[in-house]
C-alpha cells in the first residue's frame, strides 16, 4: 500500500498540470479581488446561473459554490491524473506489484480528496489575503465555512 501511495504522490508531483491549475486559480483569486477592490462589479454566468461579485465576501464564498468554476477546475485536474494513468497502461505494473486493486483505488480516492481539498484552501488563502480585510473576514463563521468547503472539495474529489 505505501509503495502505491508514494508512487502516486511522486507522479502527482511531477504533473505540470497541478501546479497549472493551481497558478490558474491564484490568479483568478487575485484578480477577483483586485476588481473587487477597484469598485468594478462583475457577474459571471455560469452554466446559466448568474453569479455577481458586489463585495469582497462573494468572492470568499464563490469558493464554497463548487458547482460554479473552482469544482470544475477540481473535475478536470482529478480526471485528467487519473486518466492518463489508464491511458498509458501504468496501473496494470501497479497491479502486478501488489496484487491488489482495492489499495490502488483506494490511493487515487484518497490522492484525490487531498488535493481537491487543497485546490479549495488555495483560492480561499489567496483571497483571504489579497482582500487587505483579514482582520474583518476571520471570524467563526468563516473558519466554519472553511471547514465545511474542505469536506465538500474532499468528498467531490472522492
């Protein structure tokens, strides 16, 4: 199981596409809240539900909203890592060397709620700072709503 573990680990280090994803979604954060700052109101219209960014506090919450953006940058990161695992026929040496499929699959769940959790403590730790407010943003209510996006990105990760 940990040779499974640190298999994946290494290849998801490796991946250009994490760090893309991950530069791609600090820069959405601070250019959101740049706009914000500037008094530049935006509405986005994804899959047509409107979303409009009055104040800074939309944006921190967007993050929570994984249906609208953050959780499709998330999907495609995890379909893509895993895929191309299945694309280029590694997972059958990992079958060989373990003889058990459950801990491979069990590696990529748990692989991929870590991550998708992290993608989500990103875009909220960019925000949070980029908004010049964090005395006013860090509250009880805001460490609950942190905590309640990080199991909802680890269970859509899974």
């Amino acid at each position: 199981m940990t040779n499974i573990w640190k298999s994946d680990l290494y290849r998801f280090g490796k991946s250009k596409l994490f760090y893309d994803i991950a530069v791609f979604t600090c820069i959405i954060a601070f250019l959101l809240i740049m706009l914000m700052r500037q008094d530049i109101r935006l509405g986005i219209s994804i899959f047509g539900d409107l979303t409009a960014f009055k104040k800074i506090d939309d944006i921190i919450r967007i993050g929570i909203a994984y249906q609208k953006g953050l959780g499709i940058l998330v999907a495609v990161l995890i379909s893509i890592f895993i895929g191309q695992e299945y694309q280029w026929q590694t997972w059958q040496q990992k079958w060989m060397t373990s003889k058990n499929r459950i801990f491979i699959y069990l590696s990529k769940a748990v692989l991929s709620s870590a991550v998708s959790a992290a993608i989500f403590l990103i875009f909220q730790i960019v925000a949070l700072l980029s908004s010049r407010r964090i005395q006013e943003i860090l509250t009880p209510e805001y460490a609950g709503m942190v905590i309640g996006g990080v199991f909802i990105y680890a269970a859509l990760g899974s």
